[in-house]
C-alpha cells in the first residue's frame, strides 16, 4: 500500500467526521425506516419522501451506502473515496430528480421539498470536491 507523501491537513479528520456523521445518519434512517426496527420519536426521512419507484429505491439506498463508505475511506485517506463521493453524488441527483418528478402537491416534510433535496445533493458534493483536492495535494493514498 503507498504510502501519502503529504501530511494532512488540519481539516481532514474534522471534515470527515462531519460527513460521516451526515452519511451515518442517512444509514441509520435508511435501516430503521427499511426493516422498521424505528421507535415513534424518531426523525425519519425516509419514509416522508414518495419512493414509490422501484428505481428511487435502488438509487436512494445505492446514494446513502456509497456515501458512507466514501467518508469511512476519506477518514482512512484512501483515494478510493474520491470516485465513492462522486458516485454517492450522482445517485443523490438522481434521487432529487426522481423525488422532484413525483413529489405529490402537498409533502408531508416539515421542510419543503427542494430544501431537503439540496441538502441531500450538496453534501456528498462537497465531499467529492474536498477529496478530490486532497487527492490533488497528495495527501490520499
């Protein structure tokens, strides 16, 4: 295995944490609201959002589980994560197009529709862009 000939930055530990608590969540919600191991209380995203689609299922849960483990190799610093960040991202748009198409009038979410989307498509982008720089600079191996 190479070894990185760049240290890394300061900002490389705290930014992956923050995307693997992101990512992490989006798993959690995805198996407590897919198996229905969920209590009452707690805050599920999942199943808010109309993925009636077969297609909007496959993409929803490819987008979370690549983005998990792109921020588990990010933390790493595997440039494996580079590639995994952008795939997660592609799969989050996907998603958002998908939910923007079938999205009934009135969205049970407390937030409205094109936020929820925007966050969800946003971070697995600035993932992305972050490990790609860092690839850049050498500090991934």
């Amino acid at each position: 295995m190479a070894q990185p000939t760049a240290p890394a930055p300061s900002s490389l530990m705290p930014v992956a944490l923050i995307l693997l608590i992101w990512h992490g969540l989006l798993g959690a919600d995805y198996v407590i609201a897919r198996f229905g191991l969920g209590a009452q209380d707690w805050p599920a995203l999942m199943p808010l959002m109309p993925l009636d689609a077969l297609w909007l299922q496959v993409t929803w849960a490819l987008g979370v589980w690549l983005g998990v483990v792109a921020a588990i190799f990010l933390a790493l610093r595997d440039d494996a994560s580079v590639l995994l960040f952008f795939a997660a991202f592609a799969f989050e748009v996907a998603v958002g197009i998908g939910l923007f198409l079938a999205a009934p009038p009135v969205m049970l979410l407390p937030v409205p529709l094109l936020a929820v989307i925007a966050v969800l498509v946003v971070m697995p982008l600035f993932g992305w862009l972050y490990a790609r720089a860092q690839n850049r600079r050498g500090v991934l191996h």
